[in-house]
C-alpha cells in the first residue's frame, strides 16, 4: 500500500499513470481500490476523481463508475499554451534575479538535459526528469512553487504523448 498525505500527491501519481497510459484509456477507476491502495479515505479518493474529472482525464457516470479518458488534443493544445505563459513569466522574472550560484546550477542541468538528447536512443524517463529539474530550478528561485504543478503536469503529458500517439484529435 502506497502511503500518501494529501489529495494533491495521490492526484498527480493517479494523474501521471493515465497520461503515460498505465492506466489505459477506459480503464476503471474504482473508489475501494483506490481507497486501499493509497490507504486513503473515500472522501479523499473522491476529490481526486473529481479533479480527474475536471482535468478531462476521467469520466465520473453516477451509480455506474469512474472510466479513464482518451487525451484529448484540445486540451493538450490549451495546456502548452498555459504552460508556456507561466514560464515565460517565469523566467522573465528569473533573468535578471539569477545568482552566480543559479547560473551554475542552472549550466550543470542544462549539460545534462543536452547529454541526454544527444544520445542515440534517448531514456525519456531521464530526459523527463532532467527537464523537471531545470524548470524547477527556475520555480524554487522565484518562490513560485505553488505554480510548478502547471508546467510540471504539462511535460508528463508532453513526454507520454511523444511515445504514444494514442490520443484524439
């Protein structure tokens, strides 16, 4: 049983497995299971599905159940451009605060995210997460961690959607 303290983490594990498909699209998503896998309380699981649903990631039909969406491409359209004016802001505001020590850090996370590119057949799971790392570089600096999950939710999809085609138009 997987332990987790608030409705935001168990959001964004149940949020990434649907978009990097280990929950497939039409898969259930029942409330009991969920409840005893994150040894979390109905309410709990309930507001998770909730935002599931608000994201267009599940599909709630009373009395029937809870089943995993296809992604959809409206969607995924209007969630780079949110990412996109986040960060943009973000990093406007960055560029002339960074320290000599961000700038490092910065240059070392850069390197390797390009190691990673560059190479023959790229792990996306490690691109993935160096990309992650950079952006939350930038995030922690500002004191904007509040508005991480907007970009950090944005390159799970992103990642997924580049190894499974598997969504609709």
């Amino acid at each position: 049983m997987e332990q987790y303290k608030t409705d935001a983490e168990i959001y964004a594990v149940l949020e990434r497995e649907i978009i990097d498909l280990t929950i497939r699209p039409g898969s259930p998503l029942s409330e009991n299971p969920l409840c005893a896998r994150f040894g979390a309380p109905r309410t709990l699981i309930r507001m998770v599905l909730q935002r599931l649903k608000e994201s267009g990631l599940v599909r709630i039909v009373p009395y029937k159940g809870t089943t995993v969406t296809r992604l959809n491409r409206r969607i995924v359209d209007e969630l780079i451009y949110e990412r996109t004016a986040v960060e943009a802001k973000v990093l406007r505001d960055f560029t002339p605060k960074c320290t000599p020590e961000q700038r490092a850090l910065i240059r070392v996370r850069v390197d390797a995210y390009e190691a990673l590119a560059r190479a023959e057949a790229p792990d996306y799971n490690k691109l993935y997460e160096a990309d992650r790392l950079l952006h939350e570089t930038w995030f922690a600096a500002m004191d904007k961690m509040y508005l991480w999950p907007i970009p950090k939710n944005e390159t799970d999809r992103n990642v997924k959607l580049q190894q499974n085609p598997g969504w609709e138009r």
